[in-house]
C-alpha cells in the first residue's frame, strides 16, 4: 500500500498539471487583433504602467486579422496596445497562464482560454 500510494500521488499531479510540473506554464501571451486598424506598439509587464519595458512588435506593425506570440510572466500582467491612429487600450491582471490568448477589438481586450 504504501509503495503504491507515491506513483497514485505522481500520477494525480501529471494529470492535473498536464505534464508540466504543478504551478508552471509556458506563459507565451498570443495578441490577436481583431481591430480594424493596426497595432503599432504592444506593451506586457508585471509591473504594469511604471515599467512598461520595450515595444514587443517594434520595429513592425500587428495587422488586422494578424496574430503574434511574445513571452509573459507567470504572474498577473498589464497590457498596453497602441493603434496606428495613436489611441490606446489597456488592461492590468492578466492571467496569462489561464487566459494565453488575448483579442483585441475596437475598444477592447479579451482574454480567452
């Protein structure tokens, strides 16, 4: 019994974990622009407008229908998009292992599975 309960125990945290080990993900953010214009600029942080960091599509533009990847913290990040037309979207706790998928619309962010 008690040699079997160690591999049941393993074997819960695989499944529940999906093979990775508990409490990890790739944290890979996919920005999808669902907008009618371009994105220009594409901002993620964990520490939100006081450390925007560098433009993550410099020197390139998102187009619309157009989708990228970009690395991401584990932990809950800000998002800040920039369109060609100069106005701005912006979204704070974003929970990139639970949601890796971000639409971006007109007027807004939306985070998927």
């Amino acid at each position: 019994m008690w040699r079997v309960l160690p591999l049941f125990l393993l074997a819960g945290c695989v499944a529940a974990g999906g093979g990775t080990p508990m409490g990890r993900c790739d944290a890979v953010l996919r920005v999808s622009n669902g907008a009618g214009q371009a994105i220009e600029q594409l901002y993620v942080s964990g520490t939100g407008p006081a450390g925007w960091g560098r433009d993550r599509l410099a020197p390139n533009l998102l187009p619309p229908g157009g989708s990228f990847q970009t690395p991401a913290g584990a932990e809950p990040q800000a998002v800040r998009v920039v369109f060609v037309d100069g106005s701005a979207i912006e979204m704070a706790g974003l929970e990139v292992c639970a949601t890796p998928v971000l639409r971006v619309g007109p007027r807004s962010l939306q985070p998927e599975r």
